[in-house]
C-alpha cells in the first residue's frame, strides 16, 4: 500500500498551487463554441480521477489506489462522507442477510467500523432491520481523512466540477474544475463519477431518466434534551399548525452522547438534481426542523430542548438515474436474483418514500409489506404469496455501473441504472459503499490493461475484490 506522510502531503498540496502546466480549453461537451485559444491550467495529471467524496467515492478512489493506481478525488464541500457525514445520516444497515445468518458485505464498510469502533465512535445493533451501526459522523470524517491519506490518493476540497474536456476525437481526457486557486484541469486516463446526481455523465449527454415519484429529501438534525417517544403523538396533534408535512420518523442518539440525531423533516417535490429545488429544499428542510423544535417548546414535556447542529447538506435519497449496460429491475431485487457479474450484495428492506402520500411502504423478500405513517395504526399484507422458500438478499451487477459510450467512463453510487422500487432498497449506504469499491476495482484493471472498462472481464473483477476483503457472492 503506498503511504503518504502529513508533511509530504502539505508539502505537495503546496506545490499544487503551482500550474503544473496548461492544456487548451477545447472540446468541451455541450459547449462547442467555447474560444479555441483559452489556456487554463492544469491543476493535476493522473490515472483515475473520482469526482465526489461520498463514502462511495473514497472507497472507489482508495480501492484503487491500494492496487497501484494514481489517483485524484474532488469534493465540493469541506470533508468526504457525503450523506453519511455532511448529511448528519449517522446509520449503516445490516451486513447480514434477512434472516441474520450469512455476512453478505465486508469491505471498507467493515474496515471502517473497524477503525471508528477503536475510537468508541460506533455501536452495533444486533438483528435490527432499521440499523446495523449508528456511528459518530464526526469522527467518520477523519477517518476517511485518514485512510485517503494513507493510500496516497491526492485530495481536492471546495472543487467543484464544472465541465468535461474532450480531445478532438470526442475522448473523454480532462474535466475542468474550480476552487480557490481559479479555474483548472484535472486530467485523466480513467475517471469515476461518484457525483450521486451523475453530473459527469449529465453533462457528457448520456442518457438520463428520473422516476415519476423522486423519493423526498430530508434535512437531519442534532437536538439536545430530546424525548424520542414524544415526537409521534404531537405530530399527529398538531403538525397542521406548525405545517410540518406528513411524513416518516427516525433517529436515535450519537454513540456515547446524549446528542440525538433526528430525521423528521420531508421536503415533497424537490428535484436536487435541479437548482432552483436544490435551493428550496435546503431552505423549507431547515423550516421545519424549526417548526418540530416550536411544536416541542410549546406542546412538549420538555420545553428545554435544544436544536444543536444543522447538516450543510440535505439528504438526498434520489435524484437522475443514468442509463447503463443493465437496469436492476423491480423483480430483479424483490425475487433476489443472482448474477454473473454481482459486485454488491444487499438485504436492507424495499423502502418505498412516497410523494403522494405520508409515510412508508416497507416490502420484505419474504413476500409481506407493511405500510407505516406516524400516528396511525400498521397497515400489514402481501405484495406476493407466500412460499416455502425465500430470498434472503439481493445483488447489483456491474453492468448497472457501466453507461457504455465513454470507455473510459464509468459511475458509482445512487445514480445507478435501476427502477424504482428495486433502487429503494439498493440505494441505501452499505450498498452504495460496495459500488464504489466496484468502481474503484474495475477502473484500474482497465488501467492496467489499457482497454474499455466494458471490456473488464467481471470474473476478474470479483476476484480482486474478494482479494481486497470484499465479500463475493
């Protein structure tokens, strides 16, 4: 594994500052008529770049890296993590299958249990469909400080990605990026889009979907003084007068902290893949974690409660989809089919948010569903008959990950080609993590064989992972 020490690494980001060259703005998809004779710099020369720091990303990125590769990750906001951070989405599910017997997912998932659990920053539930590990999103930022350092990946914080950079014969070569030191290149041979909305491919101009039903973002918060039990009975009281949506509760406290992490809010018909919604729904989720604090001060036994910590991003659960090699289908992830080229294995329970209505439609590879909203009774039932054998997980091939036009293009993370009921359930972080390690894996094998990486072969794909603590199924 190659390392990196914090002099070394201060010492080249120094250096970075420095245009290490300057390469013609030509070619830019989507832009054709931009000037010809424009030089920006080039801010870094590599082989992979990863664009988005979400666990999904650094796992891709580090992955990577630990094979050999030279790697760039870019970040638009201050740490990676993404919505397990920045979010303040403190839960990873189960790592086992529906009935708690076969460990399914291993990885950097469990690595870094491993290395937060040194910290006394995560704690374990044990056969709980809801969570798996409910871990201190503060220490999980260093962490992954850490562990990006250590591989020797070269980090870019406050980047934003801007456009892509083609070369004359339409190749993928560069994206052009901003951040404090102005405008410049990153180029690469390979590149991973781990942006969670696809806005490397977007841009590219690969084709893109949205289900009819996006489900709803949610705006997290930290509270202090905060009674759990409470929440449900006053929302079904008097959430009309503070206009808190219907919606769907959860939370629970930070390990070893009174701190509680509360999800409460739903911001109902926001795109976040689009600006003007983005912006809405991080100003009315803010609202109304305002207004849960105001129902508690004024209807609550404690009117002490405390509103402590605010994410600086909302939570996302879908935005566009972009179309690849494979679409995971509906049926595919409720029978739990088995595939050829799996790459990630996942058992967390079809959680459909709806738009249209409050609450959850909770649907179970044994066949029943529970639909749940605050206040009022479970409603139980069958999405299917009942059998005499049931799948306990479900499985997302690499295909699903692969768009096809760009060779040496491909993403990682909820952008993923899926259907909507089937993406409910996959979308979930655990399994977002082993996509990236995917991404990551597959990238430099076609690095290292010089060729598309629709032409890596998946047998050798899911060896290497396996190689790398993955569990392959």
């Amino acid at each position: 594994m190659k390392k990196i020490s914090r002099r070394s690494f201060l010492d080249k980001s120094i250096l970075s500052a420095v245009a290490l060259g300057t390469f013609p703005a030509t070619g830019i998809a989507g832009n054709p008529q931009s000037p010809k004779k424009e030089k920006l710099p080039v801010f870094a020369e590599t082989d992979i770049c990863v664009l988005g720091g979400s666990c999904t990303g650094v796992f891709a990125a580090v992955r990577a890296a630990r094979l050999g590769a030279r790697v760039c990750i870019v970040e638009k906001q201050n740490a990676f993590g993404g919505v397990a951070t920045n979010a303040f989405v403190n839960v990873w599910h189960s790592l086992l299958d529906t009935e708690y017997k076969l460990q399914i997912i291993a990885g950097m998932t469990t690595e870094m249990i491993d290395r937060l659990e040194k910290r006394k920053a995560v704690h374990k539930a044990e056969k709980n469909e809801s969570i798996g590990f409910r871990f201190n999103s503060e220490e999980l930022k260093i962490e992954l400080d850490e562990v990006i350092l250590e591989a020797g990946v070269k980090p870019f914080f406050h980047t934003l990605f801007s456009e892509p950079l083609l070369d004359n014969s339409g190749k993928l070569t560069g994206v052009i990026v901003d951040n404090k030191s102005g405008r410049g290149i990153i180029k690469a041979k390979y590149f991973i889009d781990a942006t969670g909305d696809g806005d490397l491919c977007f841009r590219l101009g690969l084709p893109s979907y949205t289900h009819p039903l996006l489900q709803p973002p949610t705006t997290c918060a930290h509270l202090e003084k905060f009674d759990r039990n409470e929440i449900d009975k006053l929302l079904k009281e008097h959430r009309n007068e503070f206009d808190i949506p219907e919606g769907f509760v959860w939370g629970g406290n930070l390990p070893a902290s009174e701190t509680f992490m509360l999800a409460g809010t739903r911001v109902f018909g926001a795109d976040c893949a689009v600006a003007d919604d983005l912006t809405r729904a991080e100003i009315e989720g803010r609202r109304q974690v305002r207004a849960i604090m105001d129902m508690f001060r004024k209807y609550g036994k404690n009117p002490d409660v405390l509103l402590n910590g605010l994410p600086s991003s909302i939570g996302i659960r879908e935005t566009r989809h972009i179309k690849c090699l494979y679409q995971v289908t509906d049926d595919d992830a409720l029978y739990g089919k088995r595939f050829d080229d799996a790459i990630a294995n996942g058992s967390y329970r079809l959680d459909i948010h709806h738009q249209e209505k409050p609450g959850l439609t909770f649907r179970y590879l044994d066949g029943t569903e529970k639909y749940i909203s605050p206040g009022k009774p479970t409603q139980s039932g069958r999405w299917r008959p009942a059998t005499s054998e049931n799948p306990t997980f479900y499985q997302v091939p690499l295909r699903s990950i692969i768009p096809g036009k760009y060779d040496n293009l491909m993403l990682a993370g909820r952008m993923l080609d899926a259907s909507s009921i089937s993406f409910s359930g996959i979308r979930v972080m655990v399994n977002m993590n082993q996509l990236g390690e995917a991404a990551g894996v597959t990238s430099y094998l076609a690095l290292n064989q010089n060729i598309p990486v629709a032409g890596v072969n998946s047998k050798t794909v899911r060896e290497t992972l396996k190689k790398g603590g993955s569990i392959i199924i």
